[in-house]
C-alpha cells in the first residue's frame, strides 16, 4: 500500500522564472525587464531634452566670460585715454633707428600690446620692449621681444573659442581693434575708424558718439594647415593691395600658414586689427592683401577686409567706445554695421 501512495503522490510542476532586476519586501521580485526599459527610454528622453537646455546654459556663460573679456579691455583702453589723451594706435609704424633698411610696418605693435601696461597682468608688458620694433629687417622677431611675444594672455581669449596656440613664437588673441569700415580698398592708414596705423583719436574727435562708434570686437581663432575653407576660420590672401571684390572673389589663394588671430601683439587685419566692411559672421570670406614692393614707408602694408566673428549663435559682442558693450545680431544691416565702426559719419544708428 505504501508503493501505491507513493505512486499517487503529485510532483509539483516548476514555475517559469520570471526575469527580475531587486526583490520586494516580502520577497516579490522588484521590477520586469520591460519596465526597466520603460524607465531608461524616459532617461534617455528627459537627458535628450536636457542636454541642450545644458549646453546652451554654458555657451551663455562662456559669451558672458567674452564680453566680460572687452569690457576689461575697455576700462584699460580708457585708463591709456587718461595718460595720453587718445585711445591705442592700432599699430605702430616708423623708421626703426637701428635699421635704415627696416620696413616701417615692421613696427607693428598692436592697440593690444599698447594697453599691456594697463592691464592686471603685467608679465606681457615687462617682457616687451615697445621701443623695438616687432620684427627686424630679416622678418624675424626682435631678440629682445622673443620671450614678450610668446606669453599667452587668458583676458585676450574668448571662452567659446577653446585654448590652443597657433604658432609656437605668439600669443594668440580673438579680440581686435576696429579700424573703420573698410574705406581705401581695406587700408589701414588713415581710415575712418578709431584704431588705425599710428591713431590717436580722442574722445572729443568721436563726433558720431562715442555709444555709437565702435572701438573692439571679437574673432574666430584659425588653424594650422586648415583646408576646408571655413570662412569662419581662414581668409583669402593676395599679393597685392589695396584689396578689392573682384580680386578677392576670384582668388583661391587661402592663407594656411598665418592663421586668424595668431599674435596678439600684432597689428595686423590677420591678428589683432578688424574693420566693418563686411558684416558680422559674413558668408564672405575674409581677404587680406599686401604691398611687397615701395619705399621702406610703405613695403610690406598690410590691407584687408576682415570682419568681427564669433562662435557664439547668432551674433558678436562689440565693445564700444564709451566703455559699453552691445551682442550685435549677425542679420545688422551692413549700413548700420558700417555706420558703426566709423567716428565722424554723422549717423545715428542703433546697436540693438
């Protein structure tokens, strides 16, 4: 009888798993495997509609760094109105009295390098000698200035721009001083602007206003070997100046060798000289020329049209000649944007 009861006793029949991430509190499993994917889609939605919430929080604070970057340059370009009763030069050019055979724009000093002394570090300026020029007759930089040259200045770079160095001989810088607006085929002489060769415009010589008249802006740092022709990154270069459109549209010359903003003690359009003959964040490509052959006055003048342009959406930040800074859309009319960089226009624009 035994056998037969044990014959008759029923196996219990296994249970399929259920697939379980954790257990309960009495031992209940936690959750499915469907529902944890439910929960890692609704991450990966929230994170999808966060993540540029994020980005664009920072870029926010990265254009706020920058702009405050040229208010600090304005306060130091007032404090140099103060000593010498004129804002910088945009660049220095005169006979070097050691060299008789020096060009004279191989003076070359920047309206940055002249503010140097203003500024809270005060590195650069002990290391440079102003009095020297930039490069000898050999196209080389001065001895003397070799070490000032190098040093690389954070108030001279945008954060939206990244950190990297462009040659290993300069600093480089994404802020420039407003030339004009691109009168005389992109000269750099006597234009209608603040910031030219061998200016010195006083408050009082700003006749449009000094809210009105711009005196700095930003630009997009180059590259090395660049090749793409990113306008917003490399410029046209020809072998001749004044510039014009015709050349400049024409030419497929793209200079790879002397990115944008390399130098920041250099003033040049392809380093810390801008002009409004373009406008900001222009689809035109930047062109730059200059004169190989004159007397030592002239040789080696460098012209151009380059324009103030930016990594941050939709604009500029421009620094103005009253201290004030403005975000300048990059869909400015080009009169208004014109009528902004000179000093006795007798326009009244709005920056907005």
């Amino acid at each position: 009888m035994g056998k037969g009861l044990a014959s008759q006793v029923l196996l219990p029949v296994p249970r399929r798993p259920r697939l379980c991430f954790g257990i309960g509190v009495h031992g209940h499993p936690g959750f499915s495997l469907v529902e944890m994917l439910v929960v890692i889609a609704v991450v990966g939605v929230l994170i999808a509609l966060l993540l540029p919430a994020v980005q664009s929080a920072r870029e926010s604070a990265r254009r706020i760094a920058c702009a405050n970057n040229l208010r600090q340059l304005g306060i130091a370009a007032h404090n140099h109105h103060s000593a010498h009763r004129y804002f910088p030069s945009g660049a220095i050019a005169k006979a070097d009295p050691a060299d008789a055979t020096t060009p004279w724009t191989f003076y070359r000093w920047s309206a940055l390098a002249a503010l140097s002394p203003y500024l809270e570090n005060t590195a650069a300026h002990n290391a440079l000698d102003l009095k020297v020029p930039l490069y000898n007759s050999s196209l080389q930089i001065s001895p003397v200035n070799k070490a000032g040259a190098k040093i690389e200045v954070g108030l001279f770079r945008c954060p939206s721009d990244g950190s990297r160095r462009l040659r290993e001989a300069f600093g480089p810088s994404n802020y420039a001083a407003c030339t004009g607006s691109g009168i005389g085929g992109g000269t750099p002489n006597n234009t209608d602007g603040v910031c030219y060769v061998n200016s010195q415009v006083s408050l009082e010589s700003i006749r449009d206003g000094i809210s009105q008249t711009a005196l700095m802006s930003e630009s997009t740092l180059g590259v090395i070997g660049g090749t793409t022709h990113d306008v917003q990154r490399e410029y046209k270069s020809l072998l001749t100046a004044p510039v014009t459109e015709a050349q400049c549209n024409s030419s497929a010359i793209w200079n790879l060798s002397d990115p944008r903003g390399f130098a920041w003690v250099n003033g040049e359009y392809r380093s810390a000289l801008y002009n409004h003959y373009y406008p900001p964040n222009s689809r035109t490509p930047d062109c730059i020329g200059v004169t190989i052959a004159g007397t030592p006055q002239t040789r080696y003048t460098p012209y151009g049209w380059r324009t103030a342009r930016s990594l941050h959406p939709g604009g500029v930040n421009l620094l103005l000649a009253d201290g004030g800074l403005r975000f300048i859309s990059s869909d400015i009319e080009p009169s208004a944007w014109k009528a902004l960089a000179t000093i006795r226009g007798a326009e009244m624009v709005s920056a907005e």
